[in-house]
C-alpha cells in the first residue's frame, strides 16, 4: 500500500497533502496517513514514505540512498559514529551533524538572500537617512525664532545640538518601533525557496526574534543619528542676530 506521511509546512503550504487525500505522482497513487511536527526543522517540509515502496514505484536499485539521517543517543556519540563509518572500507560517505548538511546544502541560496537583503538594506537606509535630514533641516527652518532665542537666553551650542539630536533619535525609535509591530504578522508566515544544490523545494517559516527586533531598532536609530547630526550642526552655528530677526 501506497503510503505517506508529510510534514506540517506541506500540509498547510501545498493544496492536496491533507491528512487522508490521495495524491498521484511517479505512475502510482499514494495516501497521506499521517501529519508530522518537526518542530520548524527542514523536515516540516519534507514528504515520507516507505523506501523499499518508493524504489519500486520508481524502478530504482535497492539499498541506494542518497541520504540517511540517524538520530544518536547522546551529541557526544557523534565522533565515535563517525569514526566507525569512515572506517569501513565497504562505505563510501561523508558524515555531517544535520546543521552542518543543510547548511552546506542551502550554502548557495543563503548567500542570495544575504546579499540581495543587505542591498536591499542599504537602499532603504540611504532613503531613510534623506528622509531624516529633510524632516529635521525642516525642523530647523520652522523654529529659526525658537534658536535664537534659545542662544540669546544663554543656551549654548552644544545645548542646540543635544536637543536636535534628541528630538531626531526619538523619531527615529519611533519608526523602528512601528516597522517592528508592521512585520509581526510575518511571524511564523510559511514559504519556500528553491534549493538549487539538490533542486528540491523547501518550505520554511519566518521567525520574528528578539535579537532581530533589536537589530531593526539600533539600525533605525543609527540612521536617525546619521540623519540628524548635520542639521543639528547647522542649528548650532545659525548666527543668533540672524536666527533674531525672524522673531
């Protein structure tokens, strides 16, 4: 009998892989028995099935695998695993921890991400940096009175750029904090990506983390510190008989 069990990201990312549908594929149909938790491991998106089953649907030669996965009773056990696998002169295998192989195995489409997510980064803190400097150049010109003021009153410099920069990062941890809530519906959002080593498709779900979180917050206030420190400059030095004459 044609059986499969199938991880929680299929069943829910794949129209037909609900629990007790028939699916057809390599010439046979196959019944979905079982859905299994992987607990947001790379088997979430995998589909199971009896091997000896699956060889014969397909017309492969028995005991070929591409790979096997073994589950040891301790971390510690690994080197000794290790050691007795390579040792024999009837094997011919390369012996990974699973992090260690999908790592290798998804090496080529983590290095895309990275890249294309840093440009992408990039371009949006440049356009968050001009956007900085235009609000708070603004905001300089809009309280020209209020600066020279401020001067005349015995406020120094430095007091005129504190408050700039002040009133910039608060800005800015601003929307750091409300882009932080925008993409939290993303969180635990299921999709998939080509893996392009072994041209299988896997499924794999966005986690929000609080190290992220972070990040978006420190790299928000960099930008509105960057942004916010010419204006703040040009403030501090407006001439006060100048700054004055607005009133």
């Amino acid at each position: 009998m044609s059986e499969l069990v199938v991880g929680r990201n299929v069943a829910s990312s794949y129209a037909g892989f609900e629990l007790g549908s028939t699916v057809k594929f390599g010439g046979g149909t196959w019944t979905v028995v079982g859905v299994f938790d992987a607990g947001g491991s790379a088997f979430d998106s995998e589909v199971w099935c009896d091997a000896h089953v699956l060889n014969q649907v397909y017309l492969r030669p028995p005991n070929i695998y591409q790979s096997v996965t073994a589950r040891l009773a301790s971390a510690e056990e690994f080197q000794r695993f290790k050691d007795a696998l390579t040792a024999d002169p009837r094997l011919n295998v390369q012996v990974d921890r699973e992090v260690e192989y999908y790592n290798k195995q998804s090496r080529q489409l983590t290095t895309l991400i990275t890249v294309l997510g840093s440009i992408v980064a990039l371009v949006m803190g440049i356009g968050a940096v001009f956007g900085a400097l235009n609000s708070m150049y603004s905001a300089v010109i809009e309280r020209t009175r209020e600066i020279g003021t401020m001067r005349a009153l015995g406020f120094t410099p430095g007091s005129v750029v504190a408050s700039f920069m002040i009133e910039s990062l608060c800005i800015a941890l601003l929307g750091g904090g409300l882009g932080c809530i925008g993409v939290m519906p993303l969180n635990d959002l299921t999709t998939g990506a080509m893996n392009w080593s072994t041209f299988s498709y896997l499924a794999f779900a966005f986690q929000i983390t609080p190290p992220l979180i972070g990040a978006g917050v420190a790299f928000a206030l960099l930008m509105g510190f960057v942004g916010g420190v010419p204006p703040a400059l040009r403030a501090a030095r407006l001439p006060v008989v100048v700054a004055l004459r607005e009133l």
